[in-house]
C-alpha cells in the first residue's frame, strides 16, 4: 500500500494573516496549503522555500512548490493583484455611571 502525499496548492496572494510581521530573510510570494496546513510561502534568499505559520518555519520540497506555481498559472498574478487596506471600525461604548444604576 502507498502513501499518497499531501497536495501542495499555491495561491498568489493573501499572506499577510499568516505573518505578524515582515521576514528578515526572503520574499513573500502568497500562500501555501499542504495537506491540512495552510501559511504563506517564503522564497529564501538561498533559493528553498518554506512555509511560514507566525514565528514557526517549515521547509518545503523545492520541485514540488515550482510546480504549484505553475500549476496557479505562475507568479505573473500575484504583481497583478492589489491587496486593498484593512478596515478598521471602532465603535464607541456609552458609558453609565454606576451612581445611576438602581
């Protein structure tokens, strides 16, 4: 019996909620869903790629991600796309004086 291997998806886009903040070595090139775990994907500057989840990095099978890429119709889409700015909506509270509560 053999194993299937999990599929390895690529999109070019949506990677900064998997980020707290911008790596130090490498370029984002979007999103990675292998198997069950989803992150962005980090081309390093060495030429590997990995899989970034917050602060934890997991490399990733070079043959395997460049043909993700292909298969998403390349890394043309992503310099396509532009992320829009966040929303953020602040709602402001009533506030009761505890005098007033009977």
């Amino acid at each position: 019996m053999q194993l299937s291997r999990p599929k390895l998806v690529f999109l070019p886009f949506g990677a900064e909620r998997f980020l707290p903040r911008q790596p130090k070595e490498g370029t984002v090139l979007g999103v990675v869903q292998h198997g069950m775990l989803t992150g962005a994907l980090l081309k390093k500057d060495d030429g590997s790629y990995a899989q970034v989840n917050g602060d934890i990095t997991q490399p990733l099978n070079t043959s395997r991600v460049e043909h993700a890429i292909r298969a998403a119709g390349g890394l043309k889409r992503a310099r396509e796309r532009v992320a829009t700015p966040a929303i953020v909506v602040m709602k402001r509270r009533r506030k009761i004086d505890p005098a007033l509560r009977g």
